[in-house]
C-alpha cells in the first residue's frame, strides 16, 4: 500500500492533537448538562433522568458516527466538482467508508489533505451531536417515554443536525456562501435543539403540577440547586476547547472561523470569556432581582449562546455588551412559554431565545463582513464571496427551525398514534426511578405542597389559575422547603 508521509507532518499531527482536545471536551458540555438537570428534577427521577440523558445521547452520536457525517461532507465535495458529490460523501465517510478506516498516511493528500484532522472532525461531530440530543432531552425530562426519545435521538443525529450544518455551518455551505454566518455551532446546536425542544414540550405536555395544582399533589421540585452551578462550571471549562475546534487551524498562515472569516485563537478566547463576563453579571443581577438563584448559574451559558454567532469576528466589548443581553433574552422568552402553558424553562429560554436574537444581531453589527469559501478556491467558492446581512442570517435560522421542527411534529404524531410520547400519570406519581428501575435514590423523597408553598408564594411569579411560582423562581422555591 502506497506511503504519504507528507500526511504525518508536525503541523498537521499537531492540529489534530488540537481538534482531538476539542472534541472530547464537548462530553464535558454532556456532564455539566447531567448536573444541571439532577438538580433540577425530583429526588424520584434523578436516576432514569440521567439514564436516559446518557441513553439519548449515545444513540444520537451512533447516528451521526454512522451516517450523519457524510452529509456535512457533502458541501466540499460540491466545491470540488467531485461527480456525484453527495454519494460520494457516503462511500468516503460513513462508518465503513474508505476515508473512516483508512490510516491517514495512506491516504494521498491530493485526495484528502490533512487526512487526520477531518478524521478527528468525525468524532467532534458525534460528540457535537451528543450535546444536541442531551440538550434535546433537557427540556422534557421527568415526563417522556424512552423509546421515543431514543428513535428521535438517532434522527437528529443521523440527519437533523447534520443536515443543518451542511446549510449553515461550514465555509462551502450554500448559506454560508450567500452570507449566513455562524461560528460556535449556533445553529446546528442551539437553534436546532431549541426548535425541537419546542414542538416536543408542546406536545408532551406540562409536568405534573407545573402551571396548575393536580389532584395527585404531584409539583415539579428541585433536588439541589447547587448541582446547577457545577454543571455550569463544567461547560464553561469545555468551551475553550469547544471553541477553538470550531475553525480552521491553516499551519503558517492563522486562525479561521467555520466560515473560514479572519480570526484569532487569541482573539476568540477573550470574545468567549467577554460573553461570559456579561451574562455572568446580569444573571447574577436577575437572581438577586428575583430572588431565582438558576439566573446566575445560567446566565453565563446564555451569553456564550447569545455571542456565539460573533465570536470569531466580532470586538470584545461587542461580545460583553450582546452577551449580556442573554439572560435577559432568555427570561423573555421564559416568560412567553410560561403564558404559552410550555413547560421547559431552560432549553428554548436558554438556547433558541437567545440563539435567534444573537444570530440577527450578528447580522446587523457585522452587515458587510466577508465569510464563506474555501482557501485555494476561487469563483463562487472563494474565501469571502459571502457578505454577512441580517436577512442571510434571518434566513439561516429559518431554514434551521424548519429542518429541526417540521420531523419533530412529524415523530410527535406518529408517537401520540402509535404508543404515545408520555409516561403514565401513576409513573410520573411514583416517581420513574420505581416505576422503571425498581429502585429509590432517596429514603426521604417528600413533595412540597400546601402551607410550605404558600409560606414561600412571594418568591417567584405566578401564572393565572396555577397553585404558586412557576418556571426557574419555583425550582427556587421548592429547592429551599425540600427536606
């Protein structure tokens, strides 16, 4: 078999050393999410919570190792002019494919350079997608059924969020090139999770005792809030990493965006601390305001969401100032659900509110700005055909929320015919840890109700015709009354 050295060289080992780090820190984003929904959910359900965020997220990273990655692939052999483009992507990248199994040194760089780093870029995809599915699963825990959870988990993996990012995530793809930016996995990420959180909550239904008292006694209860800043102080220290894996290394030349725009390391690192500093501060702001202490754990990840669009182009001070717009967006957009009757008071405050607002403000603080292409290309491929506009950008998120909504309506109605999404009310009752696993986590697993709550009633907001606070200021509640 023919040698390739050249596909050995320091630079490129290195790089995939770089992208290797990356990607393996995205499992750390998938641990701080297990902290921040083990606290947050009943003593009853914290272990199938975990399982089943676990489960998911496995089953959605198989989707993706299998056959989601080709379709990203695609847009560069588009580029390229290969025949056939996107079979050919099958072939090369699926699991068994000639690229997948193949060591780099013999494979010749005329056909794939830097063999290494797009193989690494494969598992930065799976991992990518494990976040997504357990971000996904965030926002229906204590209520949804496994097994439509896990066919669903392998869809996004497998299709869904790949498909996103061949559209607009990548310097060859169509949107790209036309103008939609992205940088830290906005849209295949964040949008999506969040629109497929959205039709998903809505057609599962409230928990328990969520807006409205149930004749069960049953109330949504916070375990330990505490395990909410944990999981917080685990997906920052992955960022970084997460972050720089998220453009191109060029040995010799610099640093690029996914959209292959002009950057820093250096640069992005402080736009990422910048964002974080800003949602970090108001959140604290609007837990002391509120009395809702999920702000200031939160609010940091809702300023990385929020600048995630900006991160490689933008000043720091313009990522401080939209960074800290997150918890503000996100509160917003909790307080729509809340009248909506959606119970998820995390994934789409957190994740779609401040994701579409940052993505068009990206779009008018950066109007003009080259991205997309591809260095060596020229014509309609070449670096900074595209200009970033609001409308681009706008049109980004439509085409996101469409890919990610439309087949979850489409899997929530073929689930409510066939089996249903929810689990039984007398599960629910119970607790799942018994109902499925035959076990109990805690000895002393009480729910609050009656005098307790009351005694607390001016801690959060209220919503017509419920029984007390509601969303984040009644975890708060209910976390400080629980034995």
């Amino acid at each position: 078999m023919p040698q390739f050295p050249e596909q050995a060289s320091t630079n490129w080992i290195l790089a995939a050393f770089i992208y290797t780090v990356g990607a393996i820190a995205v499992l750390l984003v998938l641990v701080g999410l297990v902290f921040i929904d083990v606290g947050l959910v009943r003593r009853r359900n914290v272990l199938d919570t975990t399982l089943q965020k676990i489960g998911a997220a496995m089953v959605g990273g198989l989707g993706t190792l299998l056959i989601g990655y080709p379709i990203w692939q695609w847009q560069f052999n588009q580029a390229f002019g290969l025949p056939q483009p996107f079979w050919q992507a099958v072939q090369d990248w699926w699991l068994g494919g000639a690229f997948t199994s193949t060591a780099s040194r013999h494979i010749d760089p005329a056909a794939l350079p830097e063999a290494d780093v797009l193989q690494i870029f494969l598992v930065f995809f799976v991992t990518f997608t494990m976040a997504t599915v357990a971000l996904i699963h965030t926002g229906v825990v204590e209520r949804i059924k496994p097994i439509p959870l896990y066919v669903m988990s392998f869809v996004v993996g497998a299709v869904l969020s790949p498909l996103v990012g061949y559209l607009c995530w990548g310097s060859l793809s169509p949107l790209t090139l036309r103008g939609t930016h992205d940088f830290d996995g906005v849209f295949p990420l964040y949008i999506t999770a969040g629109t497929f959180v959205l039709v998903l909550a809505w057609r599962v239904g409230p928990r328990l005792g969520a807006f409205r008292e149930d004749p069960s006694g049953a109330r949504p209860a916070s375990q330990n809030l505490s395990f909410v800043g944990i999981g917080m102080l685990l997906i920052l220290l992955a960022l970084p990493f997460v972050t720089i894996g998220s453009g191109y290394i060029v040995p010799d030349v610099g640093f690029f965006g996914i959209s292959f725009a002009e950057s820093g390391i250096g640069v992005v690192i402080i736009n990422l601390v910048a964002a974080i500093l800003g949602g970090a501060v108001v959140g604290l702001l609007l837990a002391h305001r509120r009395r809702e202490p999920t702000w200031a754990f939160l609010g940091p990840i809702s300023g990385v969401v929020v600048a995630g669009t900006l991160l490689d182009i933008g000043a720091a001070w313009q990522c401080l100032l939209v960074g800290a717009l997150g918890p503000l967006v996100g509160l917003g957009t909790a307080t729509v659900l809340r009248r909506l009757g959606i119970d998820d008071p995390k994934v789409v405050p957190l994740a779609l509110g401040p994701g579409v607002v940052g993505a068009i403000l990206t779009g008018f603080l950066k109007w003009g700005t080259p991205t997309g292409g591809y260095i060596g290309l020229d014509g309609p491929h070449a670096v900074g055909v595209g200009q970033i506009t609001p409308w681009w950008q706008l049109a980004g998120i439509v085409a996101t929320m469409l890919v990610a909504g439309v087949p979850a309506l489409l899997m929530c109605l073929i689930f409510e015919r066939f089996g249903g999404l929810r689990a039984e009310a007398a599960d629910e009752i119970a607790g799942l840890d018994m109902a499925r696993w035959g076990v109990r986590n805690s000895s002393d697993d009480l729910e609050v109700s009656g005098p307790a709550v009351a005694a607390f009633a001016d801690l959060g907001p209220t919503v017509p015709g419920s029984a007390g606070p509601t969303g984040i200021g009644e975890a708060a509640v209910r976390s400080t009354t629980s034995p």
